[in-house]
C-alpha cells in the first residue's frame, strides 16, 4: 500500500497547464497536483459487474475515458498510473448464476474475460492495474472494521454493517442530499434513509466470508474504497465513472473514504462521462429496461474507429444518442479525417500531386507549410481545451 500524507496537502496548480471541470464546483478548475508525493498521478476507474456481456453504454464510458486518459498522457505528459475494479461478487451475479444453474465464480469469469475482449476490440487501453473484488475481501473487512471502531457504521439485527450518514456533517459533496428524518429504529433495521450497507450478512445459499462482526459480503460502496485506497492510499488523483455512479456510488465512496484516512477531500478530481441512449429515446440504456445493445452486436456492423468518432463528436460529459444517423454522421467524418491524412502523406512522400484548394488558391504558401499549419491547429486547439470542454468536438468539427 502507498502511504500518503493524511494531514497536509500541498498542491502544484500550474506544473500541467490543465484545467478541469469539477462538479463540486460547477466550474473548471486548475489541475490539482499534491507536489510532495509520488512520481505518478493515481487515476481509478469503476469497473463493471460482470453478470451479462458488455453493451454500448459501458463501451461509450470506457471508450470516452481512454480518450481523456490519452490526452492527458500525450498532449499533457501526465505520468498516469491507472487501475480498475472489478466486480465479480453482487447479487445479480448470484441470481444469474442460480437461473443458470452454474457456479457463481464461473459466471463472473466468463463476463470478466468478455468485458476485457471487448475493451480491447474496441482499442481501449488496459489498465495498468486490475482489481477483483474478490481477491480483497479480507482488506474491505478491516475497512469495516475500522469505520466501525471510529464510530461511524453500526450493526442492524440481521447482522448487516451500515454507515451512518449523519455521522459525517459533509455528506452530499458531489450531489446536494436533502436528508430526512431518522427511521424508527424498534426494528433493529437501518437509521436512516441514506445510510449504506457496508457489509451485507449471509443468507442461506449464498457465498459468505468470514469477518469479526459476523459472515457476509461487502456492500458495492466499500469495494471501490477498499481497493482504490489499497493501491493509492488515503489520495486519489483522478476518479472516474458513467455520470449515473455519481450518486450514490461515488458520493458514498467518499464519505466513507474521508472518514476512514481522516482527510477532508479523498479524490481531488471527479470525472463522470454522460450516458448513452438510442435515437428517439431519452433514458440510458439499461440492461434492465432491455433495449441494449452488445459491444459483440456493435462490432458485427460498425468499426471500433467508427465508434470512437461517435464519442469525439460530443463532449465527454453529454449524452451521446446512438443510432443508424448518428454513425453514419460518425462514419463519414472519419471516412474524411482517412482521406485527408491519406492524401496528404502520399503527397508529403511524393506519391500524389498537391490537391488541397488551400495550396490552389495559396501560391504564396508551400504545400509543406500549409499541411503543417493545418494538422497544427485542431492538436493546438485540443492542447489549449480538452479534456475539460468542448475541445475536442470543436477540433473534429475543424476539419469536416
């Protein structure tokens, strides 16, 4: 485990030239770099629960999420350490299983391995560090532990470990919480609406691990503070996710983070990318409401290309609608970002007259100078914006 600082922060805001939009805020935000620490930025990313296979919705989180990570890395040489989780433990994984009528552990491997094949067709860089939930249940439970002797989390009569929310003045950084009234606690149950499970008590059937406060599982809210905090301490740069984990997932994260390392902020920078739905269609696809559609689906009609370029005509943090226009729109555009770097490499390697209209009706600027100039622009463009504004979109928009 890395050991941070729990008590002074100092920052670098100007080392990166970066700006950020953060949620708490509302507003962008210098880059925030705590000066005194490691040689790397930590950047966490929620994974998925593998009980089914990956659709477009995740693909569009993961897809939109290399992209910032590789702006970060090449346009602003953000020494990025990265690391993702994996849920392969969870109450759809055991209800899938059982209607199946297969092991639990053997469901939750085979959509691992799916999910990591699909990241890969679709050119998304591989974390450089990849969690299981399973392999750190005896750190979640010390988690626990710990937030149970420093008063913040209870035992219910079943033998379930809630936090209690109003134990933490803070609670509702990332999405205001109105919070209401206590529940009538006569029945041993949890106090309070917000509250969280910390650790869910075994019921017959079901897969268990042992704990001093009694056999279960962990809550979905610790894993990701377990193992976030396992690998980068009490501070994590950069934590991302769909917009629809910002609440409660990442707002129970940290809380629940602050009040175990004692730090007023755990994450310095939120990223949440905006979800996707099908054309004519206003919610995000769910695997709940039935209408998704297969990373495997996807790639039987589509190039992975074609699909980036759908995510880089928006801003990472709207909506994308996916559809028959809207790749066709997408499709078109990359169709001329191939002809124009075709042509011109070809021409640049003396292969192909000059037939840039520029060039034509420019004779006092070289073909050389010109094709400079003009691949400059949108990487100058993206440089000075992204990833925290419409940068990109603008800069594709530049060459159509």
């Amino acid at each position: 485990m890395f050991q941070r600082s729990s008590t002074i922060r100092k920052y670098c805001t100007t080392k990166f030239g970066l700006r950020l939009y953060d949620g708490r805020e509302k507003e962008k935000i210098p880059l925030r770099v705590a000066d005194n620490l490691k040689p790397f930025l930590s950047f966490y990313t929620c994974g998925p629960t593998v009980y089914d296979s990956a659709h477009i919705g995740h693909a569009s989180c993961y897809v939109r999420l290399d992209i910032v990570q590789r702006i970060m890395r090449h346009n602003f040489r953000l020494p990025l350490l990265t690391a993702m989780n994996i849920t392969d433990i969870d109450d759809k994984i055991i209800t899938r299983a059982n209607e199946r009528g297969v092991p639990w552990q053997q469901l939750a491997r085979r959509y691992e391995d799916e999910f990591w094949s699909d990241l890969n067709r679709l050119n998304v860089r591989s974390p450089d560090i990849k969690l299981r939930v399973t392999e750190h249940i005896p750190a979640i439970a010390r988690f626990v532990q710990t937030l149970i002797d420093k008063g913040f989390a209870y035992r219910t009569s079943d033998g379930s470990i809630y936090f209690e929310t109003s134990k933490y003045e803070h609670y509702g950084k990332l999405q205001k919480v109105v919070m209401e009234p206590a529940i009538a606690t006569a029945t041993g149950g949890k106090r309070h609406p917000s509250d969280f499970a910390l650790w869910k008590a075994s019921k017959p059937g079901e897969p268990f691990w042992a704990a001093n406060f009694g056999n279960g599982r962990p809550g979905w809210h610790i894993e990701c503070s377990t193992m976030a905090s396992h690998v980068f301490g009490s501070r994590v740069d950069f934590h991302a996710g769909g917009l629809d984990l910002r609440f409660p997932h990442h707002e129970n994260e940290e809380t629940q983070s602050c009040c175990y390392h004692d730090v007023p902020d755990w994450v310095t920078h939120w990223i949440h990318t905006g979800q996707l739905h099908l054309e004519g269609q206003t919610h995000k696809m769910s695997k709940s409401l039935k209408n998704t559609i297969t990373v495997a689906e996807l790639l039987e009609k589509y190039e992975p290309d074609e699909f980036r370029m759908l995510c880089l005509l928006s801003h990472y943090r709207s909506a994308i609608e996916f559809g028959p226009e809207s790749m066709t729109t997408a499709r078109n555009v990359l169709r001329k970002f191939s002809s124009f770097f075709g042509d011109s490499k070809a021409y640049i390697d003396g292969l192909k007259p000059a037939t840039f209209s520029a060039i034509l009706y420019s004779p006092s600027v070289t073909s050389s100078q010109w094709y400079k100039k003009r691949s400059m622009v949108p990487q100058i463009k993206a440089t000075q914006t992204c990833p925290h504004s419409s940068g990109l979109p603008t800069s594709v928009r530049f060459w159509q």
